[in-house]
C-alpha cells in the first residue's frame, strides 16, 4: 500500500458521516417573494433562538409551474434577509434537478414524504416506508413479520437527552424515561413519550404519520411538530407550560391539552 493510499485510509483530515438531520421544509404555496420573505421574517422573530440563521430546504412541488432562476434566486436572498438560511431544495421533476443546478443548492429527496397523502405512509406498528394493499391471503412468513413489529416497544431512551444531542426513532415510537433538554432534539416516525421534562423539540411522524402524537409528563417545549406541522413555545398558552399535555393532529390543525 502507497503512503497516500495509506494516508487516506488512516489519516484523513475530515471524518465524514451521514445522519438524521431536522431542518425546516418550505413548502411554497404561492410565489411571493415579498411576502414569503416577510412571513419567515415574522417567524423569526417570534422565535429567534429556534428559527434565526436555521438550515431551510425549499420546496417548489405545489407549485403549477417552476419558478425561472432569477425569481428563485430572489426568493433564495429575501430569505436569507429574513434570517435564515436556504440550504437545498426539495426533490421534485426533473425541472427541480435542473433548477437545483443552477442556483448551485443540492437536492434532497427525503422531505418529499412529509406531503405525501397520509394513506402512502405506513403505521407506526409496520415498520414499512409505504403502506400497501394487503393480499386477501398473506404469506406466512409476511403474517409473521406484520407480528414482530406489532410487538416492539420502539426505541426506549433510558437517560436525559441533553442540549445539543438529537435522537431518531425510525419507523417506529420513541420513549424517553427521562427528560429532553434545550436545545435537544427527538424525533420519531411515530408516536413521542417522554416521562419527564420537554425542554427542547419534540417531532413525531416526521415521515407524514398524522395519526402520530406526542405525551409528556412537563411541557417546556421550544418546539413541537407532527407530520411536519409544529408550534413553538411562544404559540402556546401559558397555562399548559409545565403540565402534562397531549400533542396531536385534528384537520391539519395541531392541537395541544393537558392530560
């Protein structure tokens, strides 16, 4: 072996690794650059710590036609005016890919799945990315398979999840049996549990299960999402901080109440 090849192996200068990562996705809905600008503007100032300088992917898929590179360009500078921080866009045409290109942002595929029709994603119980017609006669060994994962607890988290660190539930619920610091971040496919305090951001069904919910024991959260749908501390009413509340979905709207 050459002493680069082994440098390369053994040596290197920077230790690449892939992960779960949360960043906000903007859904644009109607091309206004002004206006977009001036909601996320709002956004960040409500919620300065939570929202100022944040990584943001944009999506341009409810859009009827794409944007031409000048007016995404534009849209790309008033946000980072407004004080955060674009940083891709989200996996759509073909159009998309070459729009990408242009503006020299990257293309991520997976926060396509958060808008997903909730029918396309599978129960938290079944593990799969989809869900599918079932056969009128499953095979055993599926039968099997649907069982196990019907019975796994999920990921249980047995020590506090301090500031800084962020824990992933794939495909299935996440329990903590302690508590969720600021600036801690949880996220799960499925449903949240948390026996202690929710300081930091809590984000069930992040792949589009709006049957998903969050409990916890004391709510202090900075942020609480489900199926891509959130609300920040200061979106709460006092009365409910530090109670034990319940977090779900009712027609796309998030609701939050004391246990």
């Amino acid at each position: 072996m050459s002493a680069t090849s082994a440098n390369l192996d053994y040596e290197q200068a920077g230790e690449l690794k892939i992960g779960q990562v949360g960043i906000a996705n903007l859904r644009v809905r109607t091309l206004d650059v002004a206006q977009l600008s001036r909601e996320m503007r709002e956004r960040v100032d409500r919620a300065p710590k939570l929202f100022g300088r944040a990584p943001v992917i944009v999506d341009f898929g409810g859009l009827a036609q794409m944007p031409d590179v000048a007016t995404a360009q534009a849209l790309m500078e008033g946000l980072r005016g407004a004080g955060v921080l674009p940083v891709g866009l989200s996996y759509g045409t073909r159009e998309t890919e070459q729009l990408a290109e242009q503006l020299g942002l990257p293309l991520l595929a997976k926060f396509r799945a958060q808008y997903e029709p909730v029918a396309a994603a599978a129960p938290a119980a079944a593990a799969p990315a989809r869900r599918e017609n079932a056969p009128a006669e499953p095979a055993p060994a599926k039968a099997a398979k649907a069982a196990t994962a019907a019975a796994s607890p999920g990921l249980v988290q047995k020590t506090p999840v301090r500031s800084g660190q962020q824990l992933y539930a794939e495909n299935r619920d996440l329990t903590v049996l302690s508590t969720v610091g600021a600036g801690a971040e949880v996220i799960a496919d499925g449903s949240i549990h948390i026996y202690g305090t929710l300081r930091g951001r809590a984000l069930a069904g992040a792949q589009g299960n709006t049957d998903a919910r969050i409990f916890c024991r004391e709510f202090h959260a900075e942020l609480v999402a489900i199926a891509g749908h959130y609300k920040v501390l200061e979106d709460v009413p006092k009365e409910l901080r530090g109670k034990p509340v319940q977090v779900w979905l009712e027609k796309e709207q998030l609701m939050i109440a004391a246990q």
